[in-house]
C-alpha cells in the first residue's frame, strides 16, 4: 500500500510550513515556486528558525489533549472559493464556547494546486488563528505520491473523482484516528444546525456505545455520518482496498455492514445540509447536465432582496429561506407582527406561492400562527411595497397557494410572511418558492 503515518506526519509538518509563511509574509521567491505545478520538482526551501517552529508547533499538537469530538473535512478547488470557509464559520458560530471545547476540527486540503493551497491557507490563519493556535484546527495535506497513477484507475472520468475521493478520506480517517473519542463525517460545502454537538452527544448516551457502527446525522451522501474513532484505522484501509470499487457513501454502507449494523440510525431532525449556489457555468456540458437535473415545473424564484425584522444568526440567513436549495433562516422567539419579506428586483407575475416552516422530518420549529401577502407599488430608494394583500394563512406551518388570479398574482413586486401572534423559541423557515408565470420570464 503506498499510504504511510510517515507520510501522513510529514504532510502535516508540510501544511503548518505553509501556513508560517502566510503569517510571516513569504518572500517573494518563495511565493512564485508556489504558482508552480503540483508534481514540479521544485521544493520549498525553509529557514532552519522557522522550520524550528513549526516542529515545535507539531509536538504542541502530538500533545494536546484529546477532544470528544473530531469532525472531518476533505476540501478540494471549488468555483465557489468560499464554501470551505463558509462551512468553518458556520460550524464555529453553530457551536456555544464550552462545546467548542469538545471539538477538534480536522481540514484535509486535498487538492494539489499550490496557488489555491496558499490562498486557501492565508485565508483560514486570517479568520481562525485563534482554533489553529490553541490546537483545535488542524490542517493537513496529503502527499501526491499516496495518490496511484491515473494508469491504474479505468479511463472513466467519474471513476477517477470517487477514487481519488476515497483515497482523500483515507488520509483523513488515518490521521484523525487518535485525536477524539467520535470523528463526525462532513463536506465542505454545508451549513450546521445549531448547538449540533449536544444534539450528537444526546443521541450518542441514549445508545449503548458499543451498539451501533455509524449514525446519521444527515441524509445525504456521506455528509453527518458519525463513527468512533477506534473504526477508523480499519475503514482507512477498507477505503484505501476499494478506492477504485465504488463512491465514498457507498463503501461506508458496505463498511457498516461487515460491522454487522444492518439497517441506517438516523438522528432527526438532520444537523447538516448542503450549501448550493447559484452559479455561472463555463462548461457547456456542465451546465446542460443541470439544465437535465432541474425540474421544469419546479419554482423558479425570480432574484430579489430579503429583508426582516426578526432576530439574525450569523448563520443561517434570512436570503437562505429563498434560495433552491436544502438551506433555511432560522430565528427564535418571535413576536407578533415580525416578518421576513422578499422584494423583488422587478414586477413579476405569479402563478404559484409556497412558504414551508420547520424541520422536514418532524415539523418542529413551525411558525404556529402567520399569513402570507403579495406586495404592489414600489417606491423609495430602498424599494419597500405600499401595499399589500393577503394571499393566505399558513397551515400547521405551511401554505400552497397555486390558485392565484390574475388580478392578484399580476405585477407582485413583494412576498411577505408575517407573524401572527408572540412565539417562544425556534423557528425554521426553510422555503419562499415563487413560480413567475412562464410566458412572461424573459420580460
């Protein structure tokens, strides 16, 4: 096998090399090796005093002291650069101070270009040192030769992605093996439910600790698979044994199985889910491969601003109640007459309106009492609807409305949900969704 701890330790001395030279601002020759290719044969040349420190730094972490809790990310080069410090930020800001105690997070940066490695490096020094320094962010990079040929691997470009994947992970659940009692699966492009760790560690103490292989904590793909840290020796080397076989979420199925759980433990609601955005695609047959996956008589929320009055997390935001994707704004404690209002960017006719409160496994967290109203009349330099018009009241949390009339659903410029009456503690909105009248989308 061409995996190492060797290799698996000095990778790491390498990543804490890269991120000395972004605090300590990296001379400039050193900085154009780093826009030179992954497999160069150029190497980095580190002062004696600085590679002191970073050894120095490495038996600080060999000592730290172990965490409940690890949680794992593998990231790689995306279009949307900040989704890795996106999902840090939402998983630091989910989290109260004692229970980030309990948390070491893991950062495998498996992508081999330098040049994002280095910027990718700057920016988490910048905006998490503090976890860095006190030991409880670890950034790790895997070296190439762990990686097998592209010979090896049969010339399906789909195949190559989940092996190296897997492979990916490997490295990941190899090095995380001794820092926690629990290592939790993430992704790198996901947000977090807050206060997840004490959810976890609930579900956790209500199982006997020796009675289950995996739990989940999410229902998409590998995201929120839990496992204790004395299994991941062993799923490293399953992984690593059918990296080429099939994609990660399936060998961790298959790994589940040979550890004798035969059926899924699901956690719910779900803790995690994945962050999607928009986006403008520069490959043609990416972009008709999710022109094929969307549904054409799904809604199309047409771009707009959202605006509200109830109380904000740093995380979860009130714009993401109106993306098309799994994210949600959650807030708590409402009161009468608080509201969450889309305006959008331009008159637009309607012909569907669905608003959708609470966890989607059990409802909880539903706006109990509210209604929904279309807004007209524009005005101001920060435009805010003159008029409204109720469309409807919700309905244990939710309302449909696909019946709008003409005269109603015609020149709508503003969505507004409305709180009805003072409700104590969470509430989750998960969607707007706005269907604009087909003939007029190209208005």
């Amino acid at each position: 096998m061409w995996f190492s701890t060797r290799r698996c330790f000095l990778a790491i001395t390498g990543i804490v090399f890269l991120w000395l030279f972004m605090v300590l601002n990296i001379p400039k020759e050193i900085e154009d090796n780093q826009k030179d290719n992954y497999g160069s044969t150029k190497k980095l040349e580190l002062p004696e005093d600085l590679q002191n420190i970073a050894f120095k730094y490495m038996e600080k972490i060999q000592k730290r002291k172990k965490t409940w809790l690890t949680v794992g990310i593998s990231s790689v080069s995306r279009w949307d650069k900040s989704s890795l410090l996106y999902t840090l930020t939402s998983l630091y800001h989910s989290l109260s101070l004692a229970e980030q105690n309990r948390l070491t997070v893991l950062v495998h940066l498996a992508d081999s270009n330098l040049v994002w490695l280095k910027e990718t490096i700057s920016h988490i020094s910048r905006l998490f040192g503090t976890q860095i320094l006190a030991g409880k962010l670890l950034l790790i990079h895997a070296p190439s030769d762990i990686y097998p040929t592209e010979d090896s691997i049969p010339d399906e470009a789909h195949r190559r992605k989940f092996s190296k994947e897997n492979i990916d992970h490997a490295f990941l659940m190899s090095f995380a093996t001794n820092l926690s009692t629990y290592f939790l699966l993430l992704d790198d492009n996901v947000f977090c439910s807050p206060n997840f760790i004490t959810h976890i560690h609930s579900k956790v103490t209500a199982l006997k600790s020796d009675s289950w292989a995996v739990l989940e904590f999410s229902n998409m793909g590998f995201l929120g698979k839990l496992f204790h840290n004395r299994d991941l020796p062993r799923l490293a080397h399953f992984l690593l044994l059918f990296h080429k076989e099939k994609p990660l979420d399936k060998l961790i199925l298959d790994f589940r199985t040979l550890l004798v759980q035969q059926n899924p433990i699901f956690h719910k609601p779900f803790l995690f889910y994945h962050r999607q955005l928009h986006r403008n695609f520069d490959d043609q047959e990416e972009k008709n491969m999710v022109v094929q996956e969307t549904d054409p008589n799904g809604p199309n929320n047409p771009p707009g601003a959202v605006f509200t009055d109830m109380k904000v997390y740093d995380v979860h935001l009130p714009w993401e109640a109106y993306t098309l994707d799994e994210s949600f704004f959650w807030t708590y404690d409402v009161k009468k007459g608080n509201h969450l209002t889309v305006i959008l960017n331009r008159p637009a006719n309607l012909s569907k309106v669905q608003v959708m409160t609470g966890s989607i496994v059990d409802g909880k967290y539903i706006l109990e009492k509210g209604q929904v109203e279309l807004g007209y009349n524009p005005e101001g330099m920060l435009q805010h609807c003159t008029s409204y018009a109720i469309l409807g009241y919700l309905i244990q949390g939710q309302l449909f409305e696909e019946t709008i009339t003409k005269i109603q659903g015609y020149h709508v410029s503003c969505v507004r949900l409305v709180v009805n009456a003072r409700q104590v503690g969470g509430l989750m909105i998960r969607h707007i969704y706005i269907w604009e009248e087909k003939a007029d989308r190209s208005q």
